[in-house]
C-alpha cells in the first residue's frame, strides 16, 4: 500500500510544472493551456504533438523520463494537479469560476456523504458543474477508502478548459467516469444518480430562453445559475436520493429564493444548511454553506429538527471535531 507524502506530491508537481513553464515560455501561450498539453504529454510519454523546438523536445522527454505512473496513488496525483491550477489561477489571473473548493471543506462534504452512505454496497455520484474535476475526485478517492467501494462518478461541464483538465485528471487518477462537455441548463442527458454534489457557481444564467423550461427561473430578467443547477441536480437524483452543494450562506434570503422554495415545495426535503466558518471569506456576503437536500419517496422523511448551524474554526481540531459527532448522532438519530 502506497501512502500519500508531501515529497511524492511536490514531486508530481515540479513534473508538471517544469513542462508547462517550457512549453508556456517557447509558445508564448498561457500557463493553463500548457498545463493541459502537458497532462496529456506526460501521460502518453509522448512529446510528437507539441511543436516545439528539437532542444525542448529534449527536456521535455528528460522530464517526463522521471514520471512512472504506478509510483502514485491517485490522491496524490489529484493533489499535484491541484497545485498546478492554483499556479495557473495565479499566473494567468483568471477568473474566479476557475477556483478549486479546498480540500478541507471536499473532506467535510465526503463526510457527510460517508455517514449517510454508510453500509451501502455502491454508490453514484453527479456534479452539474464540475470545474476541473477536483471536487468529484477528491470525493472517489475519500469515499472508495470510507466506504470501501468503487463509486460510480459522472460530470458536466461547458468551459472548455475547464472540461479538458477534468478528463485529464480523471485519466491520469485511472477514475473512470462519464463526463459531459455541455452546458447543464440546456438538459443534458445525465444518469440518474445516488448524490448529486457541487461546489456551485454563483450569479446570473445569461440565456433566458435556456432557463424557461426550469420552475426556479426568474419571472423578469436573468435566473440565478446556482438555482438552476439545484434543480438540475435533483432532477436527476434518485427517489430519497440526496443532493449536497455548496451554496451562499444567504440562499434563502433573497428575493429569488421565493422560487426556489416554491419549486421544493412537495418534492425535496430540505435537511439541513451548515454555515462553514466564517473567516475563511473575506466578508459576511461571501460566506458559503453546505445544503443538504434529499428528494421525496423511497424511505426518505424531513429530518426532525432539519441539521442547522455553523462549522466552528478548523483551526479548533476539539470543537471541529464535536461538531462532526453532532452531525453524526444526527444522521443516525434524525435523517435515517
């Protein structure tokens, strides 16, 4: 059994790095388009599709010399990767949508998942809006140890780049997945599911005609994109299914959220909304919550009470983890 170190990680990195600095300097191009050639490159061994210079060919060949797939495990692979789009987000100044959830609150979510799931034989996943993959991957990971199983993961995901580092990711994890390069409110064909999870992008769908056919659409101007994508989300979760996003702490405070609630009305429980602590936002607005929704039917019920609070510090590991114990006497007591 290999174990994760921060030596094999910064390893994988400094791989991955040194090849999209070389391709990015020679091509004049940005640090996350070299990034993507680069996982390709250094996956197939391969340096024939890159155009560059017979010198660089070279190094580039010398660098990926040093990558042997089966010296890592797919957590620590995910984790290299990880650190190189955080390097590209900074290099290239690129736009928030492109910010990876972090590992902390990925963990936390896997928690809750794992306590709900706990004793299944199988288990599937959808993210709506996956980004570069890095939530739903780090969910397999901690979910195939937790709950000793294989789980069955799908994606969408209409950003091109985005899309691309996402199956390079899963390739190069050995995570099979079905991945879908489209635009989740045009009603993707999507498998029906278990869990749908995401970390949501936030703000106004910009195609009105697209959001028409969703009950969470605005009567006037644009619909909130996170509202469409919950109900996407649910729409193809299982009866007593659950969806577990990562939403504004705010969600049910506006003026949009009458839509919202009408549409669960019926139809989905909510169960619970946990503030994550707050310093890790730089303002009261930007905090974010987990939401706990489970779809009616099967043996599914509204938890009594509905899960409420907030995450304290993770910096406190003793009240961080009595609060992790509250969740579970709650899974077991109220949700099941």
């Amino acid at each position: 059994m290999r174990f994760l170190t921060e030596k094999q990680v910064e390893r994988f990195f400094d791989i991955l790095n040194q090849s999209s600095e070389l391709i990015q300097k020679e091509r004049d191009q940005s640090y996350l388009d070299s990034l993507i050639e680069t996982l390709t490159a250094v996956q197939d061994q391969d340096t024939s599709d890159l155009d560059l210079t017979a010198d660089s060919m070279k190094k580039l060949g010398r660098i990926y010399s040093e990558f042997n797939r089966d010296d890592y495990d797919s957590e620590t692979l995910r984790k290299g990767i990880q650190l190189a789009i955080l390097k590209a987000i900074k290099v290239d100044d690129i736009q928030a949508n492109y910010q990876i959830t972090p590992d902390t609150i990925a963990n936390v979510i896997g928690y809750i998942i794992s306590g709900i799931f706990r004793g299944t034989d199988s288990i599937s996943l959808l993210d709506p809006a996956m980004g570069t993959g890095n939530l739903l991957t780090a969910l397999y990971n901690q979910l195939s140890n937790t709950l000793a199983l294989t789980p069955t993961v799908s994606g969408v995901e209409n950003d091109d780049a985005m899309f691309e580092l996402a199956a390079d990711s899963f390739e190069i994890q050995h995570i099979r997945a079905e991945l879908f390069h489209e635009d989740a409110i045009q009603n993707v064909l999507a498998p029906m599911v278990d869990v749908a999870v995401s970390d949501l992008p936030i703000g106004y769908y910009p195609i009105d005609e697209n959001a028409k056919g969703f009950a969470t659409h605005s009567e006037k101007g644009h619909s909130y994109v996170h509202h469409l994508l919950i109900e996407f989300a649910m729409n193809h979760v299982k009866k007593d299914g659950f969806g577990i996003f990562l939403v504004p702490s705010q969600l049910f405070q506006t003026d949009e959220a009458k839509q919202l609630l009408k549409w669960m009305q019926g139809k989905i429980y909510l169960q619970g909304l946990l503030n994550l602590p707050s310093e890790l936002f730089s303002n009261a607005a930007a905090q974010k919550a987990i939401l706990i929704l489970q779809n009616e039917g099967g043996h599914a019920k509204q938890a009594d009470p509905v899960m409420l609070g907030e995450f304290p510090s993770f910096k406190d590991q003793k009240a961080f983890a009595k609060f992790l114990t509250e969740i579970d006497a709650w899974e077991e007591k109220d949700l099941k």
